[in-house]
C-alpha cells in the first residue's frame, strides 16, 4: 500500500476558509447579557441586534411596554423575539429559535 501525507492542519484551515457566508456561525458575534427595566435606550438593544449577537434580557417589569420601543424594529429586520421563563431572548436575523421543545 502506497504511503501519503495527510496534513491536517492545512485541511482545518480549509475548512475555516470555506465557510459559507451566512452561515450561523459566521453571523453570530457572541451574546450579551443585560436586564430590560427601561433604562437602556431601545436603540442600544436594536444596535447590539444589528452588530450580530444575541441578547438575553432579564425581565424587570411589564414586558409590553419594556420592550415596546425596539420590539417592531428587530422583526422588520428579520431577528427574533422569544419570552421564556422571565428572560426575553433576541436574536439578529440568521439566528433562529427553536421553541418546538416547549410545546
């Protein structure tokens, strides 16, 4: 049987290179962790959306009106917005949540 080299750090590389743009991994750029009281401008939130990370927000106080500044602007453009267990979680538009365990 014939001997050949297998490089495998070249392949890893190759493998980083070749990633697809837009790809879930690509787009996300880490999550934040922050309280939604209504002291945080909903700017912020819709920029923190719109620099690709997530946001994970513990819940202190009405959330209809907490989240009613920013709420419309991260659906129109295309992230998500899920209730779960006193933490309201945002994503930017490539990150989709599966809630399908929930139910």
């Amino acid at each position: 049987m014939d001997e050949f080299d297998l490089d495998l750090r070249a392949i890893e590389e190759q493998i980083e290179e070749d990633e697809p743009e837009g790809s879930i991994a690509s787009d996300i750029d880490g999550i934040e962790l922050g309280v939604l009281d209504g002291t945080t401008a909903p700017e912020e939130w819709i920029g923190v959306i719109e620099a690709g990370r997530v946001l994970v927000l513990a819940i202190e106080g009405d959330l209809n009106e907490l989240a009613a500044g920013f709420a419309r602007d991260i659906h129109e453009l295309g992230g998500e917005l899920v209730h779960f267990r006193g933490f309201l979680i945002v994503t930017p538009p490539a990150v989709p949540v599966d809630s399908s365990r929930l139910e």
